[in-house]
C-alpha cells in the first residue's frame, strides 16, 4: 500500500513531474493526478499501483512501510 503524501513525497525526492511519473509507469497523468489527490491509502486497479510503485523504486525511491521504524514514509535508495 501506498499514501498519496508518499506517493508525492517520493515523486519529489527523484526529482520528477507527475508526467514523467506518468511515463515511467506506463499510465496517465489524470491517474497520478488522482491518486496523488486521494485522501490516505491510494486506491486504484492493483496493476497500476503496482507499476507507479515500481517506477518510483526505478526512479532510486524506497517506500517505507507502515509497520517499520519511525512510520510510513520514502527514501532514497542506497547507491551499489
């Protein structure tokens, strides 16, 4: 799962505009403009959750989850 303050969140730290979120995912803009819109958790079609998530970790972003030290939040991922 993922928040639209997260997905936000993460669209800033890579750097990125929503339409660029947009392309890397495979998806609309009207659909990142959505779920960034939405209140709390994000809902949507799994697949396209699943793409946005994947092309935020493309992008070098770490989605922290719920349950982990400190809340749910992003991160930018550690360089090999």
């Amino acid at each position: 799962m993922i928040t639209a303050a997260q997905m936000r969140a993460a669209r800033a730290l890579a750097g990125i505009d929503q339409k660029t979120l947009a392309e890397l995912a495979g998806v609309s803009v009207p659909t990142i403009q959505r779920m960034e819109a939405s209140e709390g958790v994000v809902r949507g079609v799994v697949d396209t959750l699943t793409k946005v998530i994947e092309a935020l970790d493309a992008a070098g972003v770490e989605l922290i989850g719920e349950n982990e030290t400190g809340g749910r939040g992003v991160r930018l991922k550690k360089r090999a």
